[in-house]
C-alpha cells in the first residue's frame, strides 16, 4: 500500500522495510487473524529491523487495517519500535464503537461474503479514483502490484472488531504520530491521541481530505513531508511500513 511512500522515504535516506500481512501479497494463503499479523510483524521486524548497535529502533508505519494492527502491535511489544505514525485510523471500530461503526462492520461483512474479492478491490479502486486526484499508476502501483486482497475479508473485519486503542496505546512509551483525513470518520481521534504516553505525540488533520489522502496528488507530498519530520525528530532509525 506504501510503496511509492517507502520510495520517497529511501531516498530522504531512511531504510524502510515493507512486509506482506497473512492473507496478502506473498502471504496470500496464510491465515489471517490479528494474532498471526502481530506474529508476522514481529518476525519480520527482529530479522530486518533490528536495533542497532547503539540501540535506536525503527519506527512502526501502518495505515487503515495496518494502523490498528499497529495500535494493538506497540501495546504488546512495546519494545520493537522507537515512534509510530498511525494514518486513517481515526474512527472507534473495535471496542466500544458506537452504531455506526458498528452497521458499517457489518454492511462490509455483508459485502465481502456475496462479492467476489476482485469486486470489493474494484468497488475500493472505484471509490479511490471518485476525487479525480489519485492517479491510475499510482493506484496500481499501490493495491494490485502488492497484493492487496479480501479472499479473507471477515477475517479483516474480525481484526477491525478486535482493536481496543484506548488500552494498547498506554503501554507504548514512544511518540506516535495520528494523521487522517478531514473528511474522513474520526470520532476517536483525541481519544487515541489522549491515551499515549509520549508528550510528544501529535495529531494532524488535512483539511479536505478523505480516507485516501495519502495517495492524493493534493496531499501526498506534505504527508511524506510530515512523516520525515516526525521521524527525524523522534528518532534517526528508519520507518518499517505495514
């Protein structure tokens, strides 16, 4: 999903490392569940993003499911990464979600279970591409070059279900950065700001800006530019995508 992104990050020299979630790209066939996605991110992260020899961490990067993957990953571990950046991830969807959240679940749910997985992709390509400011490479480059597939959509859904930021966000010591569309769901957004630890975790809204902001040509630029700040500032370690 953040391919370009890791791009642009490489090239401000950071050493990024982009892994396939189960159920995705490379891991297409291995069962997903949010125990087997923090397993796969652990993994992962121990053999290509250990610390260094002088103990700086990398700093965890997700968006949308990979952002509340990642709240519940630095609640658990907290000694994996040194920061977070936590994008599109500013609506309630797990514990204690109000009804909409709730109808929204279960309207996917509904979705997934009587469309092929190439719909669904089709339908979320389709939504993406409604602004008129997401190019079409890009898009590509972003959900069917990756891998990104819903052969196991309810178990997605399981995951969103699953997510209770208010009690992992506490146990992360390290500053983490919430970005998220203006336009986008976000009943939730101080809540989870409120409940870290770090005085130095921030939350930036764009104003305008909807669930795919981070691959809007309005804002993509500013999004990588606020992701390298916070990143130099928080710690001189790369950022790991999800």
């Amino acid at each position: 999903m953040f391919a370009w992104h890791a791009k642009q990050f490489a090239e401000a020299g950071f050493h990024c490392v982009c892994l396939d979630l189960p159920g995705h790209g490379a891991r297409m066939d291995d069962k997903l569940s949010l125990e087997s996605a923090i397993s796969t991110i652990v993994e992962v992260t121990n053999q290509y993003a250990p610390p260094t020899k002088t103990g700086k961490k990398p700093i965890y990067f997700g968006g949308s499911l990979g952002g509340y993957i990642g709240m519940e990953l630095v609640g658990r571990r907290p000694d994996l990464f040194s920061a977070a950046i936590i994008t599109m991830c500013g609506q309630n969807v797990g514990v204690g979600a109000g009804l909409a959240a709730r109808a929204g679940l279960v309207m996917m749910s509904w979705m997934m279970g009587w469309l092929s997985a190439s719909t669904v992709l089709s339908g979320m390509r389709s939504a993406a591409k409604s602004n008129g400011h997401i190019s079409g490479p890009l898009l590509l480059e972003s959900s069917l070059r990756t891998g990104m597939f819903f052969q196991q959509g309810d178990e997605q859904i399981e995951i969103l279900r699953q997510s209770n930021p208010t009690a992992s966000l506490p146990s992360f010591e390290g500053p983490v950065l919430f970005i998220n569309g203006a336009k986008d769901h976000r009943d939730s957004e101080q809540r989870w700001l409120a409940a870290c630890r770090h005085q130095g975790s921030r939350l930036i809204d764009y104003e305008g800006a909807d669930h795919f902001f981070s691959h809007d040509e309005r804002y993509q630029d500013r999004f990588v530019r606020d992701c390298l700040a916070f990143a130099a500032a928080s710690s001189p370690a790369a950022p790991a995508a999800a």
